[in-house]
C-alpha cells in the first residue's frame, strides 16, 4: 500500500450535514412503522404512501436547500423555498401520525416517539432557515446592498 493510500484510510469520512442524517433517520423510522402489521391494507393507498413520499419529499428538500450556494441571491431564494417546503411537509407528517394515533394503528409511545423524529428535522430546519436570513444579510450588508425579504 502507497503512502497515499494508507493517508487516505486513515483519514476520517466526511460529516454528513446533520439535519440530512436527522431527515434519513425519519424516512427509515416512518417506513419501520408503516408495516403491513400495524396499517392494514385499507390504509396502505392513503395513509402509508402518502407519509412514504412526504418523508422521502422531506429529505430531498433538505438536501437540494443544501446544494444550493447562499452567495447567489436567485440560489438563495430556492433554497429558503426548500427549506420552506420541507418544513410544510413536516407538518403534513405530524398530521398523519396524529390520524395513525387516533385510528389506533399506533400507540402512544410510538406516536411520541415518531414525532419526536419529525420535529428534530423540522426544528433543525427552522434554525437553519433562520441562519441563513442572519447568514444573508450579512453578506448583503457587507456587499453594501439592502436585503430583501
């Protein structure tokens, strides 16, 4: 083995931005607790698809806000859309779950538990919308130009 290579593994993994953890983390969980053991057939076309996709809509809104660069203006508007929308979509989810709850297809416990996944992503995703207004006008500021809001 090179002295590169050996350098190379060595080295540490990228940390992975935490709130796309935090959103992949509710994907799995909603998808564990969406088993045809706890939603009967009946639910699987309305409520089990529909928090199948909003958890995985979730996560790409997270991770597109995240591709996108805070310097460009017009990039900074699509990514507080995203962020927006994902923060929609959560509250679409804790619906649902709300509904799975009193339809008695989840217990409490898994109702609490569940829910907590959902509001670590959507309260990661308001303070980060909320840093980058403060992240933004900065920059603006510094550019001597007056941010819109």
């Amino acid at each position: 083995m090179s002295k590169i290579d050996q350098r190379q593994t060595e080295q540490k993994p990228a940390q992975e931005f935490a709130i796309i953890t935090k959103a992949k983390d509710l994907v799995k969980h909603t998808f564990m607790m969406t088993s045809e053991r706890r939603f009967p057939k009946k639910y699987r076309f309305t409520i089990v698809n529909r928090l199948h996709d909003l958890t995985l809509d979730i996560f790409q809104h997270i991770q597109e806000a995240n591709e996108l660069d805070l310097t460009d203006p017009q990039e900074y508007r699509e990514r507080r859309y995203e962020q927006k929308k994902a923060l929609t979509e959560c509250k679409t989810v804790l619906f649902l779950i709300e509904l799975s709850f009193e339809k008695e297809l989840i217990s409490s416990e898994q109702c609490a538990e569940w829910t907590r996944h959902v509001m670590n992503v959507k309260n990661m995703t308001a303070k980060w919308r909320k840093q980058d207004r403060e992240r933004f006008a900065t920059l603006q500021q510094n550019r001597g130009i007056t941010p819109r809001r």
